[in-house]
C-alpha cells in the first residue's frame, strides 16, 4: 500500500481537525495533494461561510482524487463530529434527509479531509428550508462554445436582472460557465423561485435569441448557451464559491465583479492562484446580503408569457414527480413521431 504521509492536524476556528494521508495526489496532472486542497479551505473559510453558512449542503466527494469516482453526499457522514451541525431538508419524493449545514469554518477542513472538492449548498438556510433567499442563474454553454460565450450571455442576463430591479453577482462555475447570485427575500416557495428564474431567462433569450435560450431539450438548443432553469428546482443545486471543481486543473469557483468577469478566463483560477487573488480582492461578494430584493416583477413577466405568448410550465428534470401545469417531458422529435 502506498504511503501517503502521517496525519496532521490543523487548527481551524478553534476546532482542531485530524487530516488522514495529507500527501495524496487528488490532482495528477498538476501534483496537487489533500493536504492543499485542506489548505485551500482554510485559506478561503470566512467568505465560503459567509457564502453558504447555514445552508443545508451536499458534498461532493472524490475519495480517490479527480480521476477517481464520486459521489454526492446528500446526508451528513457518519462519524462526523458533534460540532458539525445539519439541517433536515425534503426530497422531491417528500423523504427527508439530515444535510451537512456548515455553522463554523473547521466544517470546510473536515468535510476536505473526507475527499470532499465541491460545496452544494440548497438556496435556503436552515431556518426557513422551503423558501430560498438567493435566485440562480446558471449560463450553462454548450459542448463546442466556451467561457467567453457564457460572459457575453452573463452580461445580458446583468441587463435583464436590472430591469426587473434586480442585482446579480457573477461567478465562474469553474468549468466553462458562469454563475449570478441574487440576494432575495425568503417570501417564494421553489416553484415561484424557478418560474422568476424561467421568467429572467425568456427574456434574456429574447434579446439574444442567437446565443441563448431556455430549451430543455438539446436537440432545440441549436448549440446556444443554456440558462439551466431547473437549477433552481428543489434539490438542485451549483457548486457554491470557492468550491475547488473535479478538473484536471483544480479550479475553482470564483467571484468576481462584473468588470472582472469581462477581462478574465475561468482557468486563471485553481487551488494555487486562490490565495494571492483573496488577498489582493478579498470577498467581492459580501455586499450581496445588505440588500435582499424581490421577485415581484420577475413573476409578473412569467404571468404576462403564460398570459400573452402562450409560455408558461417548462419541463422538470425526469427525476421528478409530475408538476401542475408541467407539459409532457418527452423529446419534441419522438413527439413528433408518436
């Protein structure tokens, strides 16, 4: 059996936590060890908790490193210490499940120990779980576009979101897309969220029906980038900022402002950039909690499509039980042939 070095403990918050075989490589291509990725989430532990504390949390674990398999971990680890605090959130199906919620920085160098890379927070704190306090948007582009595609769809979404007197914050995905968080008031249950988001979406794909939409179905995409709706359907979710990615690179999800957004490239950052961008731009998203907006006109536009276009329901992801109003979720092309 390979060694991969004694443990160490880290100081974390007061919190000590034990770190197993810190010398194994996650990150092959590039040498990066479990020891950095523990190191990164020390290093980023206040604006990652500020991002998603108090939000139940899914991790995603790479046990094996980047090349291996992994696994969303939907409920809290056994084994996992007292000080490691959970929050009960309720599957599509209405089973219900005890999440990771982190309360305390040492979370983030634990859950890192245990081959965790990324954070997925539900857009909910744990004191109210059914009503989401941040919309998101998702500028998914497809297979043959790029990062650059998904900044220039980014940036009209920024419009969009003004109009409806929104303030969205960008973030790289980490991979090739990006990311807009918008603080809201917890006053909308998940269906009302993602009909703001679909709502947010038609009217971005209507000012650039070149370069984007809201289809679900692939073959209608037209090889446009993808505004991912159903992100905002319960139990689904993006990887939080900071979040290190499962990229050969190890790249990370990073906010930034909009200016920022336009002169960068999603592979400037990874676990050995992050340190010297935190501490030259420290948290680019703190202001994003002063002022939490509503989603009065955002619905009033999914009201008026459903009313005047004739564009209401879009299709839930086909792990879901059917929901009112939701059209058939069969490919329009097999539709065609029944």
């Amino acid at each position: 059996m390979p060694k991969h070095g004694d443990p160490v403990e880290y100081e974390v918050g007061g919190r000590t936590v034990r770190v197993t075989s810190p010398d194994k490589v996650y990150f092959p291509q590039r040498g990066i060890t479990k020891r950095q990725v523990v190191e990164h989430y020390i290093t980023v532990g206040a604006p990652l908790l500020r991002a998603i504390g108090e939000r139940p949390t899914t991790l995603k674990r790479y046990v094996d490193g980047v090349e291996g398999e992994w696994f969303y971990a939907k409920r809290v680890p056994k084994g996992a210490p007292d000080w490691v605090s959970t929050a009960e959130i309720t599957f599509p199906s209405g089973r219900k499940a005890a999440e990771v919620c982190p309360t305390e920085p040492a979370v983030f160098a634990w859950a890192a120990n245990l081959g965790t890379f990324d954070f997925h927070p539900w857009p909910v704190r744990s004191a109210d779980v059914d009503h989401p306090d941040e919309l998101r948007i998702d500028v998914d582009p497809p297979d043959r576009a790029g990062f650059a595609d998904a900044v220039e769809v980014a940036m009209v979404v920024r419009e969009v979101l003004a109009d409806a007197g929104l303030t969205g914050y960008p973030k790289t995905s980490g991979g090739r897309g990006v990311h807009v968080l918008v603080r809201i008031r917890p006053e909308w249950d998940f269906v009302a969220v993602r009909h703001a988001v679909i709502a947010l979406g038609r009217e971005v794909a209507r000012r650039i029906p070149d370069k984007a939409t809201v289809a679900w179905w692939k073959e209608e995409r037209g090889g446009r980038v993808f505004l991912d709706y159903n992100q905002a359907a319960r139990d689904r979710t993006v990887a939080s900022s900071w979040s290190v990615r499962g990229t050969p690179r190890a790249t990370v999800s990073t906010p930034l402002t909009w200016e920022l957004l336009g002169e960068v490239d999603a592979d400037d950052f990874d676990v050995l950039t992050i340190p010297a961008f935190l501490a030259e731009h420290g948290d680019l998203h703190a202001a994003m909690d002063a002022s939490p907006f509503g989603l009065e006109t955002a619905l009033e536009w999914y009201e008026r499509d459903a009313r005047d276009r004739g564009e209401g329901e879009l299709p839930y992801p086909p792990d879901y039980p059917k929901m009112p109003g939701e059209p058939k979720r069969v490919q329009p092309s097999k539709a065609r042939n029944d």
